[in-house]
C-alpha cells in the first residue's frame, strides 16, 4: 500500500483567511489547530496539534496517477504523522483490501496489465483518464491533486547515518580527508537534520547561492518507525517498521567540512525531500534489497542496492533503540551509496537549474529541481 499526503489542486482558492498562520514554517500557509480530536474508535490527542490546511492522506494508485483520500473509506487521520502514531492493525488491514480493490478496479475501467505490486508504470503504456466513468473514486494526480512530502513536518529531527556502503567511505574519504571519515569502523556513523518542512516530488530545492558553493545529492532508503520502541532486539526490530520512502540527503558540503559536525551542512531549509509517497512494510520481503539510483540531468550518478548496507535495518534501529526511545514517525536515512557529486574529479556539484531524481524499486522516484 502507498500512502500519500496531498492537497487538492485549487484548494488555495478555499482556504479559511481566518485560519492561524505559523510563519515559522517559511510558506505563509494558513493552518488550522485542533485539540483533543477524535482520531478513530474514539482515540484522542492530548493537547493541541497543527495540520497544514488543506493537507489530506491518501493512497495512491500502483501506478502513481489516482490517489482516494483515506477519509472516503470511513477511516479518518488528520495528517501523517497521527495516521502513523494512532493507527491499528484493523484500521490497516481495511485501507489495504480498498487499496487493493481501487488498484483493480482502476486496472479493468483502462484495460491495462498494471501490476499491484510495483508503483512504476508499465514500460511504454501512455495512462489517460479519458475513458474513466465520472463517478471512479480517487483524484487524478496533477489536474485534482498534487502530492506532498509523505511527511511534510516530521515531529523530530530525521536521524541519518553516515559512510553506510562501503564505496561511498572511499569517496568521501578521499574528498574530506579527516572531516568525512568515521573515527572507529567499528561503530556506525549518525548525525541529524533538521527538517523546517520536507519539499515533495516535483518541488524546488534551494542552491542558496552566496551561502552554499557545494550543493551535493545523496540518494537514500527512509525507513519509518511505527511504533514508539525502546531496547528492541535486533529479530524484533522489523516487527517497528512501518513502511519506506525515499529521501535525498542534500549536502552542503562548504558548510559540512567547516565543522567537525556535520548537522549545519545537513540541515537548511528545503534539503530533506522525501516522496513520493510510504509504502508500507508489508510490500516488500525483509531486509528489502531494491535497486537504488540518482540521476542529475537524466545522467545516472548512483547506481546500487540496498542490501549492500554496512549496518543493516535490524543493526540500526537495535542500535539507537538502546538507550533512546524511537518513537512512532521517526524517520531513518539508511546512508547512500557510491556516486555523490563530491566523488568525482573534478567533483560534479549543482547548481540552479539542474534536476535531480532519486529512484528506488518499488517505491518509485522523487525528482526535485534546484533553484536560486
């Protein structure tokens, strides 16, 4: 199942001018609070919470064209992060068979051999909504709905690690001297980003030019925590993941190297992507070893898989569950692969105007433009 956040195109024209705004975020959005809501069965929030205006869950269709927000199926979540914190395995197994059933459905109204199980399009179908009858649920993506970041504001720092495949340790090694290196190879390599809002698929990222003079990309498998968790044992630890996404960990690598800690470098506004969407951990066999690229410009930079992880899934979440609470919503960047700009000689940075796009098997692609 592949789970989406999303507004509904045209819904700035609807939005309450009375509604909160929480300038914090840099957008101006308007926003609207809610205090003790009911969530589902009767759950409840302590305390106030924020959600985006506008902002819906959805799932979206196998082949990334339709999304059916949640809310249609009698089960409602104001935004991610409380679908991922609230939901129950009940709850689940009914968005699962209605996701199910709007792939099927969507697949016999075109007439199309689109396979449930992967959220790419067949090779060569060209999809129109056409010759879909006027009452189909779900929005088409682009004219009816564009979708967001899965988790727009993630309620705490994304955790990532560091030098986690082999070749990416050589490279950054060889670009960072003592500053990219990991002091004990023994030990996995973690530092945080601060995430003001996460930009979706197809949003802008900032060069911040002036500020930033190498901009590198860094292609990466998120897992996400489902249940708050502490000293999980390592054969427990899948039993705690919710689903994936992918995430692009955008380096600058001026401000990275100045320090002896990389969380500045990591952590400006609009550098942590994520998208297009969470699929849930249920779709992929455990540990998941799926095909993972970047491509700048349309030529491909990286190019692995993630069963070549140093540190495995169940090492990271054991590892880091140990003496903290992992609480449900955490998200975990699983390091990259080999390939990132600063790997090149001459080193290949960006700049305003190129296009970069992260592919993952199964999950599908994140593309994002760099802007002034």
């Amino acid at each position: 199942m592949r789970l989406v956040t999303f507004y509904r195109s045209g819904n700035n024209e609807n939005m309450n001018a009375d509604a909160p705004v929480m300038p914090l975020f840099g957008i101006g959005a308007p926003m609207r609070e809610d205090r003790n809501p009911d969530i589902a069965a009767g759950a409840a929030v302590e305390g106030g919470r924020f959600s985006f205006f506008g902002e819906e869950v959805g799932i979206l269709s196998a082949d990334g064209t339709r999304i059916l927000p949640i809310a249609e199926t009698g089960i409602s979540y104001p935004d991610m992060n409380t679908l991922i914190a609230h939901h129950t395995p009940e709850e689940m197994k009914v968005l699962r068979d209605v996701s199910a059933a709007f792939n099927i459905a969507l697949k016999k109204v075109r007439g199309t051999s689109v396979s449930q199980e992967t959220s790419e399009n067949a090779e060569g179908d060209q999809y129109s909504d056409d010759n879909l009858p006027g009452n189909f649920p779900g929005l088409e993506v682009g004219s009816q709905a564009k979708l967001l970041s899965p988790i727009p504001v993630p309620l705490q720092d994304v955790i990532c690690l560091g030098l986690n495949y082999t070749e990416h340790i050589t490279e950054a090694a060889a670009y960072g001297k003592d500053t990219l290196t990991s002091k004990n190879e023994s030990f996995p390599v973690y530092f945080s980003k601060r995430v003001n809002r996460s930009p979706g698929d197809g949003e802008p990222v900032p060069a911040y030019a002036g500020l930033v003079d190498s901009l590198d990309y860094e292609v990466e498998l998120a897992v996400i925590i489902g249940n708050d968790g502490k000293g999980i044992k390592p054969e427990e630890a899948r039993d705690y993941v919710f689903g994936y996404t992918i995430l692009n960990d955008y380096s600058s690598r001026n401000l990275q190297m100045r320090h002896t800690q990389w969380y500045l470098g990591k952590s400006l506004d609009g550098h942590t992507p994520m998208g297009p969407c969470i699929v849930t951990a249920d779709e992929f066999s455990y540990p998941p070893k799926l095909r993972i690229r970047s491509l700048v410009n349309g030529e491909v930079r990286q190019d692995s898989t993630t069963d070549m992880l140093i540190y495995d899934i169940d090492y990271i979440i054991a590892d880091l569950s140990a003496g903290m609470t992992l609480k449900a919503g955490t998200v975990i960047s699983t390091g990259t692969p080999k390939g990132v700009g600063m790997g090149f000689d001459p080193p290949k940075f960006l700049k305003a105007g190129d296009v970069v796009t992260c592919e993952i098997e199964g999950i599908g692609t994140l593309t994002n433009p760099i802007c002034d």
